[in-house]
C-alpha cells in the first residue's frame, strides 16, 4: 500500500508504521499494519476516514481483537484503532459509552451507578464499538436489547446518529455494513448494586466453568445453527481436543478454538475447516463462522 504523509497533515492522533497487530489480538496473533492510526477524536477519525477515501486506501476498524482472526502475513491496509476512546457519561438511566470502552469496565460502572442489565455480557472481553457491530450476547441477551442510539462514521466519513428502530440487527451481526463507530448509548434500569453484583458474580461463575477464560481465545468460532449448539456438534463429533500446531479445540468447551503457544492464523483456518467438514459428515450441518476472518483484500 502507497501513501504520503502529506495526505495525513490534517489528521490529529497518531500514525505508526509496520505496527504488530499480535498485541491487539487475544489470540496473540498477526503480522504488521502497513499503517496504524489511533486518532484523538471521532471527528479526527472522520478526517482520517476521508482521506483513505480520497487516495484510494483500504482501510478496516479493529477493536479489541476478541472476535477477530488477524493474518500472519499482516494487512497491506490502513487499521483504526479507538481503544484509547473509553469515555463512558451518565444520563439519568442511560449510560453514553465511548467505542473502546471495555466492556467488563463499562459493567463495572454500570453497577457502581446502580445501572442493571448489561450484566450479561460480564466476562466477555470485547470494547463497546465491537459489541454494537456483531450485536455481541449470549442465551440471556444480545447487546441490542439495550441499545437506544449509536454515533457513527459511515464510509464516506461522515459522522451519522441513528436510534436502534433505525437499525436492523440480527443474531450475531449489527448489520451496519462498513462504520467506525464511535459512542454507544445504552438504556438500564435502575438497580440495587448488591443485586448487580450477585448477577454479575452467577455469570462469571457459570462461564468459568464451562468456557476457557483464561486461554487465549477469541471466543466462540461459529455461530450457532438454528435449534442446535456448535459446540454440542463439534463435541459430538469427536473433536474436542483436537489440535493444528499449538491451535487446538478446547477440552473445556468445544466452540473454542485456543492458542497453547506459537499458534498461527493459518493453523487456525485449517482447524476450522476441518471441524467444518467432519461436523458435516456427521450431521449434515455446514457450521457458519462468527469470528471475523481478516485477509489482505486482492
């Protein structure tokens, strides 16, 4: 990828070359960015977004890493990351939450205004904006049963509001096509913080038990098909266990796929095809990818 430091003199943050995304990944995998901007503002970022526009750059939004498989060859692209962005304002019952909010962080503050309802995305290590664009949840609730309002930049960069009856969400997807999204406003109800707590604790509790926390992981690999568990599926086939290199099929929960040292972005892709293939010979079922598989563009 070709560019000029000249076309950036209107952009303010920071611009880093040849940056390792292995640090931004939970998977601690993936090469260099060609470019790496952090900017200081979404108005900043709407700039930055405009001039990739204008010169022709692929460019890509990464949060916290949690749902995403970065490539070992790294990204011949321009890649954003707000995670410095972790503002959160409090509004009678809502809470405004800045994209790179954590999300274990945002709880946290939830529960210390007496804020109930997000506590069931406790233990998920994502940032906000990651949480609204794949619509992030579990059996209980996804994050758009909450959501009132986004702020976003849309791909012309163009800074945009849109209230959740505008949106159009799905299960495991925000369906909002290519955006940085820069705040996220959430409606709660008010709560007794010993409750919150209490919540928050039976949920950490019951994943610690049947999930591998502390592994590196980017959470679940495939959705969940209609009716049916992956996880159940690939258990069912055989293939806890199972292992490409330091890649391999948790003994914990079966959806997820951990790295035991030196795993790579290929291991990863051929263990999810593999698991792919043989749940179908089994079942018949063609398990779909959830975690967001990245790759440099032709």
């Amino acid at each position: 990828m070709e560019w000029s430091k000249k076309w950036f003199e209107d952009y303010k943050g920071t611009s880093r070359e040849g940056v390792s995304l292995r640090s931004y990944s939970n998977l601690k995998i993936g090469g260099p960015a060609a470019l790496l901007l952090e900017p200081w503002a979404e108005e900043d970022a709407a700039v930055a977004i405009r001039i990739c526009l204008e010169h022709g750059l692929p460019y890509r939004v990464l949060g916290a890493g949690s749902n995403v498989v970065l490539p070992d060859e790294g990204l011949d692209e321009v890649v954003f990351y707000v995670g410095h962005w972790n503002r959160v304002v409090r509004d009678e019952h809502r809470l405004i939450a800045s994209a790179g909010k954590s999300l274990p962080s945002l709880i946290r503050q939830a529960k210390e205004c007496k804020l109930g309802g997000l506590e069931f995305l406790a233990g998920i290590p994502a940032q906000v904006g990651g949480a609204v664009f794949m619509n992030a949840g579990t059996h209980e609730a996804e994050t758009f049963d909450l959501l009132e309002s986004i702020r976003f930049i849309d791909e012309g960069g163009e800074l945009l509001e849109a209230t959740r009856e505008d949106l159009h969400p799905s299960y495991r997807s925000g369906g909002l096509g290519k955006v940085l999204i820069t705040t996220a406003t959430f409606k709660l109800e008010p709560r007794p913080e010993e409750e919150i707590k209490q919540n928050m604790e039976i949920l950490l509790k019951r994943r610690a038990a049947t999930q591998p926390v502390s592994a590196r992981s980017v959470g679940c690999i495939f959705k969940n098909p209609d009716g049916d568990a992956a996880g159940r599926l690939i258990q069912a086939a055989g293939l806890k266990g199972e292992r490409i290199g330091d890649i391999e099929v948790s003994s914990r929960h079966a959806n997820y796929f951990v790295n035991l040292g030196e795993g790579t972005s290929a291991q990863l892709l051929e263990l999810m095809q593999r698991v792919q293939d043989r749940v179908f010979e089994e079942t018949g079922v063609r398990l779909e990818p959830e975690v967001q598989i990245w790759s440099n563009r032709a």
